[in-house]
C-alpha cells in the first residue's frame, strides 16, 4: 500500500506579467533546489488557458529540455519545488495542483503543512469532494471550490480563514498572482520585482513571489520585502496589493530555517542566513569552548558556523573533511543501512592535516547521530588526537509539524539521551550544543522571552505554537481507504 508523508519541506516560486516565465521559473526552482529534490513543477498562464508540466526529479532534469519549456508560454507562472523523504512520491501528488473553476483556472503551489489537513478532509470527503491526491494542498482546493464566496481572492481568505497549520502559498489565477504566508508566519515567502527582460528592455510590472531571497539574483529581481505573517499578496495588472484578514498576532518564524534549511546567501526578516550561521558559531565558541588545534566544520552545513567559531575562538579553521558534491543528500535514504554507506560515499577525511590533532567539528544539527557518529569515527581513523563535536542548534528533542522533515521522535538521539550519554554514542570526548538563550542572542533577540518567543522553536522546546496534526486512528483508516481506491 502505498504511503504518503503528511508534511513536506518545499520550495514556491510564482511570477507575474514576466516574458518566458516558464523559463525564468525554472532558474527560480533551481535557486530553491534544497528545499526540495524530490520533484518538480511549474504552472503557466499565457492569458487565455494554462500550461503544466510536473516531474520527478530534479529541477534540471524536468525543466532542462527546451522543449519542455517551449510547451509552457506565457507570462505567469507558479512552481514548486517538493522534498519528501519517506513514502513514494506518485506524479499526482506533485505540485502546483490545478483545477478548473466557475471563475476560471487556479493553480496552487504549498509550503509547509495544515495541522487540520485530516479533519477538514474528512468532511470535505463526507461532502462529496473526490480527491486526486494525498496532499494537504489539494484540501485547500477543494475549500476555494465550495466556497460560496464569488471572487478568487475571496474564496482564498474563506479556505484559509478554516486550516491551521504552517505554510506559504502561491496561487495563480486568471486575473491575479496570490502569496500567502501563514499568520504566525512560520514558513518564509518574499516579494521581488524584476525592472527589466533578459534582453534589456524596461518592464513595468513584473513580481517575483519566492520561498527565499536566493531565488532573486538568478532571475534579475531585486527584493522588495518579505510577505508579513498572515498577510496575502495579490498581483494584478493594478500592481500589488495587500490583505490582511487575520488579527495580529506574535510572528513565530521558523528558527531551523537559520540553523540549516534556508541557503545561507538568503535573507530572513532583515537578517542574512549567513551571518546569523556565523553568529551562532561565536555564541558556540563563547558557551563551550574548548583547547583545540583546528576548528572543522562539517560540510556544507556546518561551514558558516566553524567559520564564526574559529573567528571568536582564534583556533585555525580548516577543511579537515571534502565533500563529494556529486552523492544526494545522506538524510533523504530511505534506510540506515544506505544513510550510514551515503555518509561515507558523501564525506571523507583530509588526513594530511588532521594526524595527531585536536579537532573541533561543527556541524548544525543532530537529529538521528548518524551523520555524527560517521564523522567522528572517520576523524579518528584519519588520525586525529581528540575530536570535540559542537553543534549550531539546541538539541533536537521534538519533531516538526510544521514543514521540517524530522523523523518520529523516538528516533531523535537528543529525545532519548542527555549530551553525555550522546557524546558517548557518538564516540566524541566531548559534545556541546549552542544554548537556547545562545541562539536567540546570536540572532540579535536579547533572550527567548517563553511567554512570547520570537520564534518557532518547537523542535528544541517542544513549546509547539499551532495546534498539532489531527491524525486519529479512525482518520488514519479513512485515509487509507481513500489511497487503496486509486
Ligand atoms: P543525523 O545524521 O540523522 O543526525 O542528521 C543530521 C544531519 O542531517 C546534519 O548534518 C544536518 O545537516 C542534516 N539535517 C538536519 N535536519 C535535516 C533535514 N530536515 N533535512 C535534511 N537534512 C537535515
């Protein structure tokens, strides 16, 4: 039986009134490859009808073919990026979902995930909706379909006035490009506008919606500002528009987002991923430093932090482990067996420097101490005198619901052993952690306020902000039922 994750890291693009917009979205969702590899799709509007293609696979392998891109025209355009790690992806559940309506075509690309994604379904199911996907997004189609709202922009606030959950949203419409983000505004979305065509010529008024400022530059757009939390963007031929149906509430932006998920050339609420990666590491040198030769960061996603906590500490940064860039992402296999055999076909020691040294490794998160456990023990072999293992994150002690893929948490190290017993199962002479109040301080808040935190910092805290999903047993068997039929 084939089974679907609930929740998806993800990556959205959508353009308004830009030429060759499929291709231009295309070098989008490359720029946003890491929030998702699993598959791809854009949607393009040319004015009169709509256009799709959707594959598996990376953005280049769907989108490479001039062909393909020849088969989207038009102007407007949503795409997606999707990552999901456990279950088999089938084609209809890739994004951007699109369905005809009475107002016209509306594609819909999404972000993150409704915690009431089950219950809604359920009754929309009980109502007479047929479901082509497993997908919450296709939940929130069927909200705009039954709506008795008449206006696309109106039946949108009436579907999202009923889920909860984390995410952003790129809609695509006849008349309007639509971006949304949720009202606590976990998941990021920013606006852009692009001044002028790839041949030169001055454009008066194109947009960019994006999941991350990286996805600019490559497509010649300059940033405009982020989508507030809870605020919805409609681009027409008018320009752009604001609507905020929601009341004000405190922001809760994703923290992992700054730890690991996001690019680091990307910026977040004013703040680049890269310095704040860097300052994360200082704060990390500051709490728990430790007398050491070199600092070595794992790569990718420990480099920005080694790099700040050698710059605080003095010790020499060096790259005492190459990635290989041509393997996938370790995290993404399937079982323990391949994820140990990727980490070693991914990393390896650069034992010319690391003989009988002292090494500091930083990477940015622990989450099944697999990758750890590998690198420490690949240190050792290489040589290394003593290996203290420092961590950009708080310890990883609660899952995700909201958009990060965590494993259940039974599976978390750091949910069923204290940082002793960790440095010890992943045969370090010493672990540490950047503290809580470390990484609120790093990111320029001057301490985690619980009553308010800035941020969603549930997977450290387990202070979960949005209600959690709403499985059930007895949702569970319907919605099995529901795939078994397809
Ligand atoms: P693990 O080996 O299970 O402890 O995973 C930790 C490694 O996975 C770290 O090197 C992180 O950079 C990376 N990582 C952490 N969270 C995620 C995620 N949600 N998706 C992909 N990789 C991740």
């Amino acid at each position: 039986m084939e089974q679907d994750k609930l929740h998806e890291e993800c990556g959205v693009f959508g353009l308004w009134s830009v030429p060759d917009a499929a291709a231009v979205t295309a070098l989008g969702l490359h720029a946003l490859q890491h929030r998702g590899q699993e598959a791809s799709g854009i949607v393009t509007f040319d004015g009169a009808r709509f256009h799709s293609h959707k594959g598996m696979g990376l953005v280049g392998d769907n989108f490479g073919d001039a062909k393909v891109i020849a088969s989207l025209p038009g102007s407007h355009s949503v795409g997606h990026n999707r990552y999901a790690t456990t279950g088999d992806t089938v084609l209809r559940n890739v994004q951007p979902l699109y369905a005809d309506f009475e107002f016209g075509g509306l594609a819909v690309a999404h972000n993150g995930n409704l915690t009431n994604a089950h219950t809604l379904r359920r009754a929309l199911v009980r109502r007479g909706c047929l479901f082509q996907s497993t997908t919450d997004t296709e939940v929130f189609i069927h909200l705009i379909a039954i709506s008795l709202y008449s206006t696309v922009v109106d039946r949108l606030i009436d579907a999202l006035k009923q889920v909860v959950g984390a995410y952003s949203i790129i809609a695509l419409s006849n008349e309007s490009l639509m971006g949304v983000r949720d009202p606590l505004g976990v998941r990021p979305l920013i606006l852009g506008k692009i001044n002028r065509s790839a041949e030169g010529g001055r454009l008066g008024n194109s947009w960019v919606l994006a999941s991350e400022t990286c996805a600019l530059d490559i497509v010649g757009a300059e940033f405009v500002r982020d989508v507030e939390p809870g605020e919805i963007i409609v681009i027409n031929d008018q320009g752009v528009h604001s609507i905020k149906p929601f009341g004000r509430q405190q922001e809760r932006f994703c923290v992992f987002e700054y730890i690991y998920f996001a690019r680091p050339d990307s910026v977040v609420e004013g703040m680049p991923v890269y310095e704040a990666r860097k300052r994360i590491g200082a704060e990390l040198a500051r709490e728990s430093g430790v007398p050491a030769d070199m600092v070595v960061p794992v790569p990718d996603s420990g480099v920005p932090a080694a790099m700040g906590y050698a710059a605080e500490s003095g010790i020499p940064f060096e790259f005492g482990i190459i990635r290989n860039h041509y393997v996938g992402r370790t995290f993404i296999e399937p079982t323990e067996h391949i994820r140990n055999l990727g980490v070693k076909l991914k990393h390896s020691a650069n034992r010319a420097i690391l003989e009988g040294k002292r090494v500091v490794l930083v990477d940015d998160s622990i989450v099944r101490g697999t990758t750890s456990k590998k690198i420490v023990e690949m240190m050792r072999q290489a040589g290394a005198a003593e290996v203290h293992m420092r961590i950009s994150s708080p310890p990883t002690t609660h899952s995700c619901f909201y958009g990060i893929d965590t494993p259940e948490r039974g599976k978390l190290l750091a949910a069923r052993h204290d940082v002793h017993e960790m440095a010890k199962l992943i045969g370090a002479d010493t672990l540490a952690f950047v503290s809580l109040g470390g990484l609120y301080r790093a990111l320029g808040k001057p301490s985690r306020d619980p009553a308010q935190p800035h941020y969603c910092d549930a997977c450290f805290t387990g202070d979960y902000p949005i209600p959690l999903p709403d499985t059930s047993e007895d949702v569970g068997r319907h919605l099995s039922y529901l795939v078994e039929e397809h």
